[in-house]
C-alpha cells in the first residue's frame, strides 16, 4: 500500500486530497492530510471576518466535514520539517513517511527587515490574525473614548495590494457603525492606505486602480502611494520621505514570502518556493508535487504566476492527478492555468475586476456579484456549503 502525505489544507491541499481520491483506489494508497488547524480557511475572505463583517463559521469550514466520506485520514499538527532523502516529514506530533509528497502549505507574510515591522504591526493570512485585527480595533476605538490619544483613532493598512485594498474598503464600510457603538465622531477617526508602487493595485489597469481609489475616498480613506514604509516605531509609522503618523493600528499587508519548511527543506526552491516543472514536480523531486503559493511556476511569457486563490484550486487538482499518472505509469499532464482575472472588493456594495487575459473591466454592483458568485462557485465545487450547514 502506497502512503500519500499532502502537507496543508488550504485550497490548493484540499483540492488535491479530493482529486486524488476521485483516482486513486482505497486498496492503492492511504490518502494523509496534515494541516495545523481543523479548519479549511477561506483567505480570501479574512478582511470581512477581521472587519466583523463576517462569523468566524463562514470563514473557517470543517476539514473533517469537508473530507467526509472521502477516504482523506486527516491529522492536525504543525509540520516541522521535510526529510525528502528519508521521504519522511516530521511533525509535532510525530513523523510520517511517504512514497508520494503534495506539498501545498502556502505563503507566509513578509516583512522585508523593516525595523519594527514584525515585532509591532497586525498581519493577515489566518483566522488567528483576523481575529486579532478586529479585536484591536475594537480595543482602540474604545480607549480613544476615555484618552482622545488620535494614534488610538487612526487605523493604518500597509500594502496597497488586493487584500491591503480589501481591508481598507471593509473598514471604510463599518467605521460609521463603530464610530456609533463607541460614541466618536466619524471625523475623529483617520483611515490611511500606504502603498510603496506609483499606484494601488499594482497588476491591475491603471483605470480601475484609480476608480478603487477614489471610490475609498469618498467613503474617507486617505492614501500615500510611492512612499515605502520605512520603519514602525511604535507607535509611529515613519515613512520614507520623512512623514510620520502615529498609530496603535498598523495592518500590514505588504507581501509575502515561502513558507519556511519548504526553504528548509533539500528540495529546489527560488526565494523560499519551491521550483516545479509543467507537471508540478519538485524539479529536485520527482515524488513530489508542489501546488500553491508554496510553488513558482512560470507563465508562457516567462513571468512567475501571481499567488492567487484561484490558481492554488487549479494547481491542486493538477497535481492530484499527476500524482495519479505517475503511480499508474501514464502520462502526466502539463499543467494549464486558466487566468479568469483579478476582483478586488472595495467594501460590500463596491468592486473592480478586470476579467480574462485582455483585462476587460468591470465595476460596481456587478463586480461586487460577480467576487460573491465566484465564492459560491468554489464552496458548491467543495461542497462547502454542506460544512457550513452541518
Ligand atoms: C487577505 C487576503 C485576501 C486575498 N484575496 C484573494 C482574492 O480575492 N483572490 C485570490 O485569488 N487570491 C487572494 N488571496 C491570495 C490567496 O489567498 C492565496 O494565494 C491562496 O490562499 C494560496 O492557497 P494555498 O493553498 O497555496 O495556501 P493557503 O490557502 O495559505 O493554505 C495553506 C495551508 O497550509 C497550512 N500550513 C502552513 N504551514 C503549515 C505547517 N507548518 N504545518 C501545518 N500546516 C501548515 C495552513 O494552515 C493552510 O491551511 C488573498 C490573500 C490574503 C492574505
């Protein structure tokens, strides 16, 4: 009997779990999923939940729920480490051997060694951290209420990406009702977006970057674009050309990095992920797939794919099936990415896309359908719905 390890149970390893096993007979191989939480975390939606837009339940889905019936053995820890010469992974609570390795354990935040980043700033990439971000806002908002400190009423994102432009757009939609709760005045409180690019959005048409911005604007956001962050020295973010604002709440959204354990690892990796072939092989490695952000792969025009929820989906069952061929002795699958666009939601009633590889825009009511269309696509496709009743 094969043993097949897929490491994380993001989209892209529980993708790969459910693909696997629309191939792979149960007398074929036992199917291991290790995950460090028991929760399918929807990451495209953490800026609603760190908002308080949304409950904890329509964010985290059960992974036992979701793998039911599925022959999928789940096991939660926190993997420590890939031995790929001993083709054993180590975890927290033990070691597991493998013939076959998926590994899909995403991206982590980055940093860049700005002083102070680390240490004092509020990421975004788990339920965790979402949590914590309205948490803190909340805590702040009331402070001010006694102290009138303004830093404990300016709320700062870093990163003018998608999820730093996410967040600014939820915060702007539910300040009016925090203020209410906490007995401010809305002019009190100052929203500040920082983006070291020209402009918000990067990737996205110059157009709808401008229409993101000046839809945030007019809901009372500020932005300072093509000015790095050069250092959070709590609590004041200093800027590199010389501004400063003072802030209990810096959000930092401004990248992201490989995960650590695949750095770690012996396989071949660029900048901390790990290289793959057309068939989302390990190029090191071929017992082993990568998918996700945890992969680089290529696009025709030699430019790396952009780390996107809906290319980890795609990524996954590629590799899921790979696998498969490969156990089989068929052929592999180069891997196709389909690219639908990019969407960014600018709060609950607003949003820009640009659709398809010629960048077709769209805004407004019908951007903002089309980001909850596309997340109803993917929980039917997951039958997510099902966890999120059950
Ligand atoms: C706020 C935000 C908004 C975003 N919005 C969009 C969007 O609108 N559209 C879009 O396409 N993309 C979006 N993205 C990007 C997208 O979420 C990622 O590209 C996608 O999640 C990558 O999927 P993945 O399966 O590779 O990794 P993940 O979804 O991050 O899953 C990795 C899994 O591995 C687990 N894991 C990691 N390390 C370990 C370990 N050591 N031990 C055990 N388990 C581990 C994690 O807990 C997690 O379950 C957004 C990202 C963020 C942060």
């Amino acid at each position: 009997m094969k043993q097949i390890v897929i490491l994380g149970g993001g989209y892209a390893g529980l993708l790969c779990a459910l693909t696997v096993r629309k191939f792979v007979y149960d007398n074929e191989a036992v199917v291991t999923l290790i995950n460090r939480s028991s929760s399918h975390q929807l990451i495209t939606e953490l800026h609603r939940l760190a908002a308080g837009n949304l409950p904890e339940q329509a964010v985290a889905l059960s992974l036992t729920k979701l793998l039911k019936g599925k022959r999928v053995q789940l096991v939660t820890e926190e993997v420590t480490g890939i031995d790929a010469e001993q083709r054993e992974v180590r975890t927290s609570g033990g070691d597991y051997s493998y013939d076959y390795l998926v590994v899909a354990m995403g991206s982590q935040t980055a940093y860049y060694g700005i002083p102070g980043l680390e240490k004092h700033s509020l990421p975004l990439k788990s339920i965790h951290e979402a949590n914590r971000i309205n948490r803190h806002i909340q805590e702040s908002l009331s402070r001010y209420n006694q102290s009138r400190r303004p830093a404990d009423a300016t709320i700062v994102v870093g990163g003018g990406g998608l999820s730093g432009i996410e967040m600014v757009g939820e915060i702007a939609d539910m300040l009016p009702k925090w203020c209410g709760e906490h007995g401010i005045q809305r002019e009190d409180i100052k929203l500040y977006g920082i983006e070291a690019s020209p402009s918000i959005l990067p990737g996205f048409p110059a157009e709808l970057a401008a229409r993101a911005q000046s839809s945030l604007e007019r809901r009372g956001a500020k932005f300072i674009v093509g000015v790095p962050i050069a250092a959070y020295d709590y609590p004041v973010v200093l800027l590199k050309n010389g501004q400063s604002i003072a802030t209990h709440t810096l959000i930092w959204t401004g990248g992201i990095q490989g995960n650590p354990i695949v750095a770690d690892s012996a396989i071949d990796t660029l900048r901390g992920r790990a290289v793959v072939n057309d068939y989302l092989q390990s190029t090191s490695h071929h017992n082993i797939f990568v998918a996700g952000d945890s992969a680089i792969c290529y696009q025709d025009n030699g430019q790396p794919l952009p780390p996107s929820a809906q290319l980890a989906w795609q990524m996954g069952e590629a590799a899921g099936y790979n696998l498969f061929a490969m156990m089989n002795g068929m052929p592999l699958q180069p891997f196709k990415p389909v690219i639908y666009g990019k969407l960014a939601s600018l709060g609950r009633k607003d949003a820009v896309a640009a659709l398809g590889r010629h960048d077709r825009p769209l805004k407004g009511l019908p951007a903002s359908l089309m980001k909850e269309a596309s997340k109803a696509k993917y929980l039917t496709h997951i039958r997510g719905l099902q966890a999120y009743l059950h």
